[in-house]
C-alpha cells in the first residue's frame, strides 16, 4: 500500500470527483520583498465541518530554492469539526524564492496538495 497524497492534477476516476473540494486553495502574491510579511490564505471546499466528515488538519510547507533539504514546514493548523471552518490566513516572510505547498486533511478523503511559487525580489 503507497503513501498517497492526492493532487487534482493526477487524480482520476473517485479522486478526481474529490478534488475540487478539497485541493488546498492558496492566495499568496507572486513576487514578494525580502524578510518582508506578506499575507497568504489557505481554503479547502466548500467542505463540510461536522463531526462525521470535516478537514481537521492544514500544513504549510516552504520549499526554499538552493536549500540542500526540503520543505521547512511553517504553519500546521488542527481544526476542529462544527467550530470552524477551513479557511486559514497567515503572515508569512521568506528571504528567498521557492514554492508555498499546502497538505490539507479530510478525516474521510485523505491527504490533499496544491503547491503555490513565491517569487522574492
Ligand atoms: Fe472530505
């Protein structure tokens, strides 16, 4: 049994159904200044948030471009079911380009990625 962590890129067939609610959507600027925060928002769905099916979990991951190991997880989130709402906003600072992925947790569909490039100027 792999590993899986779904894209909507790669699903098909049941995944591929599921990928639209709950592939990670990011808002972040394309082109940011050095050490200086920018604003990055997170959303999975519209998805339920009940007990019996909710996203209880969403990590943020930077890829840092000429870093010998990536990522650098830099938010990890636990939602809890009927009380919120899996919507998520950060202040984020990088010092280099690289690439934001977000990994979004359904307690009945798995593990979702969608990945976002940060470009600093
Ligand atoms: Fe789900």
């Amino acid at each position: 049994m792999e590993f899986e962590i779904y894209s909507g890129e790669k699903a098909t067939g049941i995944i591929a159904s599921k990928a639209k609610t709950h592939q990670p959507v990011i808002e972040a600027p394309e082109k940011v200044k050095a050490g200086e925060p920018f604003e990055v928002k997170v959303r999975v769905g519209p998805h339920p948030s009940t007990k019996e099916h909710y996203i209880g979990k969403i990590e943020v991951y930077y890829s840092e471009a000429g870093r010998d190991f990536n990522p650098i997880l830099i938010a990890s989130i636990s939602l809890a079911p009927e009380y919120t709402e899996p919507v998520v906003s950060l202040r984020v600072r990088v010092e280099k380009s690289g690439v934001i992925h977000v990994i979004s947790y359904c307690n009945l569909h798995g593990l979702w990625i969608s990945g976002r490039e940060i470009r600093v100027e």
